[in-house]
C-alpha cells in the first residue's frame, strides 16, 4: 500500500525552494532534512528535480514559474484521464474452471 504524500511535498513552493538551495549548495535536497530511509531520500530528490526543472523551464520560457501543475495534469503534463477500456480487445471470452488448469 502506497503512503500519501507529506504535507511539505504536496506544496510546489516547497519543493522548488528545496531544489534552489541544494543547486546553490551542489547537494541532494535530501541532505537538508532526515528521513528514515534511502528511499524517501531518493523520492524527495526525484520530486524536487522533476518540479524545479519544471519550474526553470517555465521561467526561461516566460511562463508563469509554476504553470503546468493544476489539478488536470501530472508533474510532465499528462492529462489525467485514467485507464483505456480494453474490451475493443477482447477476442474470446473465457470462463476458468474451477480447478484452475485450462
């Protein structure tokens, strides 16, 4: 089971402000806060990296700095739109017996 997102994660601010500093400092923006496991560490660098990109990206491009990150779109951009129905491929439908072996 997935854990949900700390509070400090969940805002953009946050991370860019982490990712601006470790830049400046030439560190993981792990390094400026403890967490339990190498895991975590690795997670928080991922979201700072993929949001601070985002938000240099957006600066030299003259966008607002955090355009892109609304509710409709994932940190790349991709719309949210779920899972695709597979039934357009479904070409025979099966009914596994009760031993399992077919």
């Amino acid at each position: 089971m997935q854990k949900p997102c700390s509070p400090f994660v969940k805002e953009k601010n946050n991370l860019w402000r982490l990712y601006s500093a470790a830049t400046a400092y030439g560190c993981r923006p792990s390094d400026f806060v403890e967490l339990e496991t190498e895991m975590a560490a690795w997670q928080l660098d991922e979201a700072c990296l993929l949001v601070g990109r985002r938000v240099e990206n957006n600066l030299n491009s003259g966008k607002d700095a955090f355009a892109g990150f609304g509710d409709e779109t994932g940190l790349m951009g991709a719309v949210k739109r779920g899972y695709r129905s597979a039934k357009q491929f479904v070409k025979k439908k099966m009914r596994i017996p009760d031993s399992g072996v077919w």
